[in-house]
C-alpha cells in the first residue's frame, strides 16, 4: 500500500482535496476526525486527559473549548496534551493502515512536516491557494478572526515552505483544477506501484 501525506495550511482546500481522493478510490484517513473521535464521550483520550485536566472533560468527553483555553492560559499545558494525544492519534492511524485494502492511503495530516509525520509517508501532497484565497475563505467560515487567522497562520510552517518539501502540490484555485490534478497524483502513483 502507498501511503500519501496530504497537508496544507488552514484554509488551502485540504478537506475538500481529500474527499477527491476518496472520491477517486483511495482510502483516507483524517488526522483531525481521529482527534474528535479520541475526545468523544467513551474515547481514548479521554480519561488520560482527565486525570492530568479534570476540568477540561465535561460530561464525559473532552471539552475542546476548555482545552483552549488551558492551553492559551498555560504554556506548558500544550506538551502534554500532545503527549497523550500523539501516541493515541498514531494507533488509530496504524489500525487504519492495517485494516485498509486500497492500493492508496491518503493521510489527512495539517501539521505533517511540523511533526515529522513526513517520514513516514512514501509521498507528500500540499494543498496551496493564494494568501487571498485562504484568507476569504477562513473569514467566511464566520468563527474566526483576522487576527485568530493570522496567529494560527504564524504557528504554522509557511506554505511555501511546505510546497518546497512535497512532492506534489495541488491547487485549490477551481475545484474543477483541483479534481483534475488529484487524478494526475493518482494516476502518478498507481503508475509507479504497477512499474
């Protein structure tokens, strides 16, 4: 099985890309989803969290509002709610790769380079749009600020920087663009597994 990073920066069209890959038959796993699955009543992380953050679950689950504001009152609350959560994150994406019969995994990773989860990969794919483009359509969601954009903006490697790294780079300018070149990286891949 080929194992594809697809990242990218908020706003850069990467959920819509990945559903294109699923769409053209690959599986796909969401680093993002996972986390939401982890922080769901009954899920993994869970219990770890609270018994480090008791007041960051609420009504059995984890209250990702609390966290943020744990973790935007308190530096060192950060680190170790990735060291609870990473670990789990990575088992949920090996049970993935273990129970998949698709010739293509696509992994739905934001922070991929930024935690070296690009080793791993046998490629990388970066969604990219113009700052124009990424901005409108972050403003637009409509719960989030210029200047929470910008802040997340800053935490995050910078786009060309992330391009530079990929070995693909699919832009999100049309959907229609986009569709095409997320066949073109597929038809690239299942010629290189079948050579």
């Amino acid at each position: 099985m080929f194992k594809l990073g697809l990242t990218g920066s908020i706003g850069m069209g990467k959920s819509t890309t990945a559903l294109m890959f699923a769409d053209q038959g690959c599986a796909l796993w969401d680093a993002d989803a996972a986390v939401h699955r982890l922080y769901a009543k009954g899920g993994a992380a869970v219990g770890p969290i609270a018994k480090v953050f008791p007041e960051a679950v609420q009504e059995g689950a984890v209250s990702r509002d609390r966290l943020k504001e744990l973790i935007a009152a308190d530096r060192n609350v950060l680190p170790q709610v990735e060291a609870i959560v990473h670990p789990l994150v990575a088992q949920d994406r090996q049970e993935f790769l273990q129970s998949t019969k698709a010739d293509i995994a696509v992994l739905d990773i934001p922070l991929l380079f930024e935690t070296g989860g690009d080793r791993q990969m046998d490629a990388v794919a970066c969604v990219t749009a113009s700052p124009d483009v990424q901005k409108a359509r972050v403003l637009e969601r409509g719960y989030m600020t210029e200047a929470q954009f910008a802040a997340i903006v800053d935490k995050q490697m910078p786009d060309w920087e992330k391009r530079a790294k990929s070995d693909y780079i699919i832009e999100t300018d049309t959907y229609d663009h986009a569709r095409a070149q997320v066949a073109a990286v597929i038809a690239d891949i299942r010629g290189k597994i079948d050579a």
